[in-house]
C-alpha cells in the first residue's frame, strides 16, 4: 500500500468543493470550534481514527461557541480534504440540536448518537468514520465544519429524506441561510 499512496501522492481532492466553499454555505465565520482531543492543524490521536488501522473509530469531543440567536439547527460536516478522488470524502454529516453546546466522544455514532444528534449519511455509510488514509500518501487534513443554519433541514414532500440522501446531493439542497459558522482541521497521516 505503501506504492500507491507514493502513485497518488499528488493527487487530492483540495476544498474547491468542501462543504465550507459551497456559495449556499457561506456566512460570517464567528463560531469557535474546537476540541480537547487535538488542536487546530495538529496531529489526530489514533483513537479517532478507523478501526482498520488500529484506531477506536470514536468521534472525538468537540465543543463551540453558542450559535447566533435564531438558529434553528446546526449542520456537521467532516470531510477529508487530502483523499485522491475529485472531491473531498465525507466522513460525517450530522444535524445537531442548536442548545447542544458540545458533543462527547463517540457522540457522532451510528448506533447510539447523542441525544439532539440526527446522524446522515456519509461517503463511507452514517454516522462518524475516523481517518484513514492510504499508507505512503502523506499528510491528509480533516476538517469538522460547523454551521448554524435559520431555518430546519428536512425533506421536502416526494423527496428522498435526509438521513438517505447521498451527501454531495444533500450538501446541495440545503438552502436554509448559514447565520454563522466555525471550523477544525486535524491531521493524520501514516
């Protein structure tokens, strides 16, 4: 594995088209998103990281600054941005309870989310899925990105529900406006 990920060392997704970049996903940038399990632009502990390559595969803790007044739900979005596809992975989509100030680890499970966590459907399946990146290809970034939206996200009548939406289709339909938001990136490599 290690040859391939030396192959595709120059080849990654970049943020054209994270969620972050979306033209409907932009606002101020006031939210303070961080976590006690790395700092922003450092290192990932194993233990977020996937179970297929000795990680835990648990959600780390993140916490942020109370939402403008008036938000009425708060979108996660994690992607990594360094994966050599055309467009970043997503690792986790969830809708998050605006008075929700923090989530604990693992709080982004499939199975067992926190209460006020709705989690969606992701690039690998729902819920969270820590890093993993090919071995040999360098450095990949993740970056958690928080928005606090105006208006609920849910599906409108005859269209496929959220939590079964693909992410990119989903990430496009949102049009409720983003009053603020906020964003982390971890590293991980091996």
């Amino acid at each position: 594995m290690t040859l391939l990920g030396r192959l595709l060392n120059n080849r990654r997704a970049g943020d054209t088209h994270t969620a972050w970049n979306l033209p409907h996903l932009q606002g101020p940038e006031l939210l303070s998103l961080t976590s006690r399990h790395f700092d922003d632009g450092a290192a990932m502990p194993l233990e977020q990281c996937a179970k297929n390559i000795g990680g835990a595969d648990v959600s780390p803790h993140l916490a942020w600054t109370p939402p403008p007044s008036g938000t009425a739900q708060l979108l996660l979005v994690v992607e990594d941005i360094d994966v050599p596809l055309t467009k970043p992975a997503v690792h986790c989509a969830a809708l998050i309870d605006p008075a929700t100030g923090h989530l604990d680890p693992g709080a982004l499970g499939a199975r067992n989310p926190a209460a006020g966590v709705r989690v969606l459907r992701s690039t690998i399946g729902r819920g969270y899925h820590g890093p993993a990146p090919i071995k040999g290809h360098g450095p990949h970034r993740y970056t958690f990105q928080l928005f606090a939206l105006g208006t609920p996200v849910d599906s409108a009548p005859g269209t496929t529900p959220v939590e079964r939406a693909r992410p990119r289709a989903f990430l496009s339909s949102i049009t409720a406006p983003v009053l603020d938001r906020g964003r982390l990136t971890g590293v991980y490599e091996r």
